[in-house]
C-alpha cells in the first residue's frame, strides 16, 4: 500500500509474529476484512510453532466430541481449578469459554483440519483426561501450499543443520502453521512480511497506533488504525533478559530458533508503559545437549535413569517434561544431570529427543566405576544408585519416586515382550553403560506482558493500552506457574489473539465463526 503522511504502509491491524498465536489471530482478524499484516523477525514462518508436535489444547470442541473421548468444558473447568486455584481475573473463564469457538472458526476454513489423538494430561486431578484432551492438525500436502510451503520454517533438525523441508507433507508443528498460512493467505485480506524486526511503538494521544520497524530496505512506520497484536514468543533466546529475570537455563539450550525470540516486541510494549508478570518463568523440558551446546527437547524416557552430579536419582525419570524440568531447576546440583542406560539401548537413546541425539555425543564405559569417572561422578554412589534402582525394577515399584504409577508414565513405556512387572523400571545391569548430559531446556519463556481477558495489554494501574494486544509467550500465561497438558501454550495462544481480533473488529462472542462460515 502507498505512504500516507508519516507512514510507510498502513494497515488495520499488524501482528507481531508468525506462530500458531499469531497467526491464528491474524485470521480471525482478516476474516473480518480488516487489511492485516504479519511481521516476521526471520526469514521464515512458524518460530517455535513450526517445530512442535502441535498439540492444542482447546477443551469441549466439537474435534473431542467427533473422537468420543468424552471431554466437556465442565471437566477442563474442574481440571484448572484443581490445578491454579480460583479465576482471579477471569482470562481462563474467557479461554474456556472461547475454546470450541475458536476450534469451529479454524474448522470452517477448508485449508484447516484437525483430529484428536491420545496424550494424557500431566496431572493427577479432578477433571483429568488420561488418554488426554488436546488435538493435532493432520497432515499437509506440499502442493496444497505450492510456493508458500519455501516460507514455512522446517522441522528442527534440519532447520538447525541449515536444510529445507525433507520430501512429502508437512506435519505436526509444519502441518500447523502451514494450514494457517493457507487460510490466512485465501482471505485476500492479509499480507505477510519476513526480515523485519520489531524497533519500537508508536503511540499517540494515548494510544498505540502503528510500530517502526527495520527492514532490509531501512527502518519504516506502519500504522494500525485498529491495533497492533504482538505475538511474537518470548524472551527465552536473549540470555541477558533471562539473567535480568532469574529465568533457570540459558538461552543456547533453549528450543526456540536461532535468533528468533530475543524480546524485542515485550520490551516494546514496556517502554509503551506496559505491565509484566511472571517474567522468571518458562515451559521448562530436560534437554539432552548435543555436541555443539544446543539442547534437545527430550521427553518419554522408557529406559535408564537419571542422576546429579552427586551420583543420586532426583525425581521420577517419567514425570511430563515440564514438571522434570522443575524438578532440575530445583537445585544447582541436578544441572547438569546424567542419563545413564545400558546395552539395551546400544542402538538408541530410550527417551525421545528432538532432534534426535547423535550416538558420537554419548559416553560409554565398560563399568559403573568407568562411567563415573568418566562423568566426574562418585563411583560409590552412583553404584549404589544404579543397584537400589535395579532392586526397583526386579519387584516393580519405584519406592523412591513411584514411577510407573501413573498414566503419563505409562503412557511413553516400552511394553515389549520380555517387560518386568513395571515397564516403566528396566534394570540398566548389562554392559557396556552409556549416558548422556542432560540440561535445563524450555519451550520457551512463559511471563510477559499483563493482559486482560480480550487480550488487551495492560498498565502498571491495570488499564489497557488502547489499540495494543499480546498472546502467547509475549504475554504472562493464564495457567501460572503450572503446565496442565499438552498444547496448552498453542491453544491458549490461539484463543486469546482470536479474542484480540474480535476486540479489533468490534465484534462479539460467535460472529467471527459465523462471518468465516458465510465466506465459505
């Protein structure tokens, strides 16, 4: 679009980011024909997004009833309230009560398609759903996309090695994202932008009206004559942030994209005179590290244990990843952290890593006392540990951490032929014995700006800041200090930049659906 005055391009709405929150909030906001830009710092689409398996949690939509698993808003609304206490400011009613709106908006669309499958949610609570509530977007076809598939950002392991998209559909986190670019570019409504990166608000009167930015033609200024929506993660790859923050890990071990997730937006929006909350916080995951540093995302160990650097075992090994990465961050002695396993698994780590760990990172030793040296452990102890532990596996109760109790655990367990009564316990008694370094990784920074229950930033009084909107990690989550399931940072990211929108429309609960639903 033409310069207008004192601005480059002017648009409606501008959205800072161009993950799953991002973008779905873009939709939502072109489908109510109002001229929308996408802003990506990268050169590539989906940030953290694009390499997750996808899970949204979204309870009580009609994807839950299709699968029969008999899921209900009622059951979720018992399940947080168990977990986080009473609503203090009603964002999760909103996201509760928004969730299977959302889950219909994105289904009307043809290019967005979802189903459930099994993955428990991670606590122990009235409401829960063991086989798990959350759903996944199926697979994409390439061609579906065409050229637009060059701009959806790759699955890590490749992204990270610097290749392209492996031949055949794009799935999981990919499939997300690119059905959202499918959508959101049918719309006719919305343009997308890569290489730009987010400088600061421009406010006037009081209010945010538009954001200068710096492209690779120079630094412009975008207006947003109905709100600008920042969406765009984090601060989990800014390692001064985190110190600033007391955020437990470091940004090289974090699973966010290289150079992506600095806190450009959040920093933004404080200098705008916005609030934060919850700014020491992350999705915390244990992290195999590779041979260049970085973490792996690991999760479902179905083999092994783990010890400290005191040679002992810390938490049940099984435990969903947020709740271990807790558990690490705990006490400076579990970081670093070891799994040890044995022969058993010569030919792979037992636990899923993402990427996957090379075996050259490994160490391995012929004995117990091997290892430890090895690994700067007390022979001794780590000896005793292994014999207490294999005790463990041999009677098929974990006394120390009762792993293998529940779902989740049982969930990732190898139930093979030849499983002791707990498949959860494998003895580690036949050498050689391998382990890996495992570190304090994340998903991502999870505090951020104060938001109210449409996504409006808030003051330091707790006012909003007309025409400026957070979702997903930029903002401070709904759910506190705890992680309920899988996808709760997608779904929420999801339902709150749909709420934005619908604020930026002027419209109320139901209309959007039923304006996507007219369109098609």
């Amino acid at each position: 679009m033409a310069a207008t005055g004192l601005w480059d391009d002017e648009y409606d709405v501008v959205v800072a980011g161009s993950g799953a929150g991002a973008m779905t909030g873009a939709l939502a906001a072109a489908s109510h024909g109002l001229r929308t830009v996408v802003l990506e710092k990268t050169s590539l689409l989906g940030g953290t997004s694009a390499y997750a398996g996808a899970a949204v949690w979204l309870p009580g939509t009609r994807v839950q009833e299709r699968a029969g698993i008999g899921d209900s808003t009622e059951s979720a609304r018992a399940y947080l309230r168990a977990l986080l206490g009473e609503d203090a400011d009603g964002r999760r009613e909103a996201f509760l009560a928004t969730a299977p709106e959302v889950a219909e908006f994105l289904e009307r669309d043809p290019a967005i398609e979802f189903e459930w499958r099994p993955f428990p949610d991670y606590y122990a609570a009235q409401g829960r759903m063991d086989a798990g509530r959350s759903f996944v977007p199926l697979d994409l076809p390439a061609e579906r996309l065409g050229e637009l598939a060059s701009l959806v950002r790759p699955p890590v392991d490749r992204d990270r090695s610097g290749r392209g998209h492996a031949a055949g559909a794009l799935a999981q986190g990919r499939a997300l994202i690119g059905r959202l670019l499918l959508a959101l570019t049918n719309t006719g409504n919305a343009t997308v932008r890569t290489g730009v990166r987010f400088r600061r608000l421009v406010v006037e009167d009081g209010r945010v009206t538009g954001v200068e930015v710096e492209t690779a033609d120079g630094p412009a200024r975008i207006r947003a004559a109905r709100g600008v929506l920042l969406a765009a993660g984090g601060f989990e790859g800014n390692g001064g942030m985190r110190a600033e923050h007391g955020v437990p890990g470091a940004a090289e071990w974090s699973m966010g994209p290289a150079g992506a997730n600095t806190g450009d937006p959040l920093l933004a929006a404080v200098a705008a005179g916005a609030a934060t909350d919850l700014m020491d916080q992350a999705w915390w995951c244990p992290g195999v590290e590779d041979e260049n540093g970085r973490g792996c995302f690991t999760l479902g160990f179905r083999g092994g244990l783990v010890v400290d650097s005191t040679g002992r075992r810390f938490a049940n090994e099984s435990l969903p990843y947020d709740r271990m990465g807790r558990e690490m961050a705990a006490a400076p002695e579990r970081v670093p952290a070891y799994v040890v396993f044995d022969s058993r698994h010569a030919d792979v780590l037992p636990a899923i890593s993402i990427p996957s760990l090379p075996r050259s990172a490994w160490v391995e030793a012929d004995t117990l006392d091997e290892l430890a040296e090895k690994l700067g452990l007390p022979a001794d102890a780590l000896a005793a540990t292994v014999e207490r532990f294999n005790d463990f596996a041999r009677d098929g109760v974990d006394a120390d951490f009762h792993r293998g109790e529940d779902p989740y655990d049982l969930f990732f367990a190898d139930r093979s032929e030849g499983a002791g009564p707990n498949p959860c316990l494998v003895p580690v008694d036949r050498p050689p014995y391998y382990a890996a370094r495992l570190v304090l990784s994340d998903l991502g920074t999870k505090g951020g700006l104060r938001t109210d229950t449409e996504g409006r930033v808030l003051d330091d009084t707790g006012r909003p800041i007309a025409g400026l909107y957070a979702a997903g990690n930029t903002s401070a989550s709904f759910s506190g200090r705890v992680y309920p399931g899988p996808g709760v940072p997608i779904g929420s990211a999801m339902v709150f930049a749909y709420r934005a929108a619908q604020d930026m429309a002027g419209t109320t609960a139901g209309e959007t659906a039923a304006i996507a639903e007219s369109a098609h």
